[in-house]
C-alpha cells in the first residue's frame, strides 16, 4: 500500500511544490502555444513530474490538474475562434486530465518499479496520444507538442521515422528523465536512475546525430520556380469569371513565366458549376500560351453541392479538379469532401495538390508520398490567429514524406519549405495583392521510412501506454520503492 503522506513533501512545503507545478504548466503552455518556443518542450515535465513524484497523494491529482490547465491555456483563445467555447473548454479539460493522468502513472512506476520504467511513461503516453489523434481527429495531428520543434531542425527529422509521435517522444523523454533526477536530488528515493539516464541519452543522442546526418546530407533535385500570390483586401470572394480576372489578373500574367507554377490561396473566387467550367477554360488556355501552370482555390456551387476545389491548369492547355478531402469542422459542415489524390507530371517529376486542412493530416500526407510526390502544391486560407502553427505543420509533413511545400495562403504565411523542414521563403500576407515567388527543391531520394511503414512506432507506444495502465494495477506484481510507513 502506498504511503499516504511523504516526509519529502512535509520538508519541501506545498507552496514550492505548487510553484514547481505551475513552471512546469508555463513550460508546456510555452510548447503548446501557436508560436512556441522549441526548448520549453524540452524540460516542461521536469518540474511537474519532480513536484508530483515528492508530493503527498491527496495532492498529486491537485498538482498534476494545475499544470495541465496552464498547458491548455496558451491555446484557449484559439479553439474558441475556430470551434467556439464549448469546444475550447473541452478540450482545456482533457488536457488538463491527460496531464495530470500521464505524471501520476510516471510516479506510481518511480515508486513501485523504477526511474528505468518510469522515465518511458510520459514519452510513451503522449506518442500514443499524437498516434490516435492522428487517426481519430476530425482535426488530424494539430494540437501535437512535436510542431514546437520546427524551430530546432535536428529533432524534426526523427519525424521520417516516426512520424509526429516519435518528435513527441523524443523531446519527452529528456524532460522525463529531468524530472526524476531533480526529484532525486530534493530527496525523493528514486531507484535505477542511472539506467534511465542511459537510456535517455541513447535515444536522444541518436536522434540528434540522426537529424544532424539528415541535413548535412541533403541532396536537392532539380528545382521548379513558384510564384505565390495572395491578398487579405478581397472582402468578399469574385462570384464570376469577370470578376476574378479583374482581381487576379494582371499579377497573374506577371508571374506566368515559362515553366513556372503560379499558385494562389484557398477560395480565391466561389463559383457556380457553369462559371467555374468557364475559368477553368480561360485559365487553362492562357496556361498553355504561357507555358506555365497556375493552381488556385475555388469554392464551387453545383445545385445543392459544394465542394472546396482546387482549379489546376495545365500548360498543356488542359486542366484539372481537386477536391478538397479533409473540411474545417463547423465552418465547412455544408461542403461535400473529395476522396481522391491528384498528381500532376511537371519537369520529370511528380507534384501534388492538397488544400490547406489536408496538410494537418500525417495520412494524407503518406498517400502524396507513396504516389510519388515530390512537391506539394497547396493553397490555403488561415485564421490570422494560427499563421505561424498552419506553415509549421505543413513543413512537418514535407519532412515525414520527403518533399517540398509551396504553401499560398491568405491571413497568414505563404511559405516554401524543403523536405528538411528549413523554410526557403516566407511572406505574411496583406492588404495589398504581393507576390512570394521562389524556386522549390525537388527531393531527389525517394520517400521516407514513415511514408513506408507509417504509425508503426506510435502504434507501438499506444500498445505500451494501454501495458503501463494495465500493469498498474496488478499490485502483486509491484514493489514498493521505499517501505510503507508504520
């Protein structure tokens, strides 16, 4: 039976161990934020678990809830935008709950078992969670600590191995094993630290040799100029080809070179059936004069069917439709979603098209990268809020797949990346019509190890965080760390 209150936490006092939990909210809510800092990811469970593991047991669950709704809290305002309160507060409160129920298994293995055993909780957990959002969210991977990475280039490129679970894990790990040893060092006994901090370097250290290898190494292939055009002054969207073509015209022509690929945001321009045929004619026609491709978002109404489509024209004079296949809950709820990649042939190498969302979707991004892709062309439309997040995780499916973005969008960052993740080109939209235009890298090695097996690893930590809860409460299976007190 477990010690119901513990000498450390009599000797270090309540105020302390709330304030180490509270630091460790801020580190996380730092992670979490829609402009995060990479190195807070780092050691944010350091002093959540430290305060847990020396905390009495009426006040784990206390402390473990403190820190998790301050890790929710940066990104409050943002569900409220795109999801409204109650949907902010939900997911406020499973943060908070998924906290505070990860540090609290990491402290009953500290106890029972071992740091060896213990260090892997947190890791293993929230690699498991990334893994089921990824398959179950209507919002795919977003919301993943492991987009905090794309500012330290080393760690993200474990992602294509792993995917978003094992840049999670890895970061995790550190902080775990930080955790314990800072409780260790106020006094709480901890067993098989050594172990732990073994295999914390091990993993950590090859997943930074692994990532510096990765970008010294790269070898891009033959490069294909993009101009990205974008604009936030359109109130509304053009409703007719006239219209469009007064907007968009003429920096359309300017950037329409030979061989170049001009890419416009999400919904430039909402269309009926017949008109959208129509632009698709023109824009297709003066494609094939220019020798150029342009790839631009329409909404388009055909009955009571509305579908988000991406317009590609051909500079062979002929011209495709992309449907949109993952739609924004809510604001999208009466769109009709597609069900089909499209992959174009352009200078002896395969580029794909994707719409904005379909970007937050690591599955969709394998589809691209199995069928050969080697750029991916997507227009996009942001919340202003959430402009840096959007770019980010787009970057981080080039890195997964193995090829370049170019990303336009509107109320937000028009971007192109390589698939390293390093942002090439970067352009905040405005008031006025601009142009971002840059030549994109083809990958010249094939697609990655994630694009080949997927999830595996975060399958696999599913299974172990469902073998750490199960074992959890096998009590004869466990011993106590330390003897229960008299």
């Amino acid at each position: 039976m477990l010690r119901k209150e513990s000498g450390n936490a009599r000797k270090i006092g309540k105020p302390y161990l709330l304030g180490l939990s509270l630091l460790s909210g801020v580190l996380l809510a730092l992670s979490y934020s829609l402009h995060p800092l990479w190195w807070a990811a780092w050691v944010a469970p350091a002093p959540g678990i430290a305060a847990v593991l020396l905390a009495s047991v009426t006040l784990r669950r206390g402390l473990g809830l403190a820190t998790g709704l301050l890790a929710g809290a940066s990104t409050f305002g943002y569900h409220v935008t795109v999801g409204g309160w109650a949907t902010a507060f939900i997911v406020l409160a499973l943060v908070a709950v998924a906290w505070a129920s990860v540090f609290r298994l990491a402290v009953t293995y500290a106890e029972r078992k071992s740091a060896l055993e213990a260090v892997l909780v947190v890791p293993v957990a929230w690699a498991a969670i990334d893994t089921l959002m990824i398959h179950l969210s209507p919002h795919g991977g977003a919301g993943s600590i492991a987009y905090s990475q794309m500012g330290f280039l080393p760690a993200i490129q474990i992602a294509s191995l792993g995917g978003v679970p094992a840049v999670s894990f890895v970061a995790l790990l550190a902080g775990s094993f930080a955790g314990l040893a800072l409780a260790s060092a106020l006094g709480a006994p901890v067993r098989g630290l050594r172990s732990a901090g073994a295999l914390t370097v091990a993993v950590v250290g090859f997943s930074l040799l692994f990532g510096v290898s990765r970008l010294s190494v790269t070898r891009a292939g033959e490069g294909v100029r993009v101009a990205m055009l974008a604009t936030d002054g359109l109130l509304e969207r053009p409703r007719d080809w006239r219209s469009f073509r007064e907007a968009y015209g003429p920096a359309i022509a300017r950037a329409a070179t030979p061989g170049a690929v001009v890419l416009l945001p999400e919904a430039v321009a909402g269309l009926g059936a017949g008109e959208a045929e129509k632009a698709a004619e023109a824009l297709s026609s003066f494609s094939r004069a220019r020798r150029a491709i342009i790839v631009g978002g329409v909404v388009v109404t055909d009955g009571t069917r509305v579908t988000n489509r991406a317009l590609v024209a051909r500079a062979d004079g002929r011209h495709d439709w992309y449907v949109k296949r993952h739609l924004v809950p809510g604001f999208e709820a009466d769109m009709t979603p597609g069900d089909r990649l499209l992959v174009l042939d352009v200078m002896l190498s395969k580029v794909g098209v994707a719409i904005c969302k379909d970007m937050h979707f690591p599955t969709l991004g394998r589809e691209y990268a199995l069928a050969g892709a080697r750029l991916m062309l997507v227009p996009a439309l942001d919340f202003d809020v959430d402009d840096e997040m959007a770019a980010r995780m787009t970057a981080l499916r080039g890195v997964e797949g193995g090829y370049s973005v170019a990303r336009a969008t509107r109320r937000g960052f028009s971007m192109v990346s390589d698939p390293y993740g390093r942002i090439l080109a970067e352009h905040r939209s405005r008031r006025t019509l601009s142009t971002l235009t840059a030549t994109v890298p083809g990958a010249a090695t094939g697609p990655t190890v994630y694009a080949a097996i997927g999830d595996a690893f975060g399958w696999l930590c599913a299974i172990g965080w469902a073998t750490l809860i199960f074992a959890r409460f096998l009590k004869p299976s466990f011993r106590p760390a330390v003897p229960a007190p008299v």
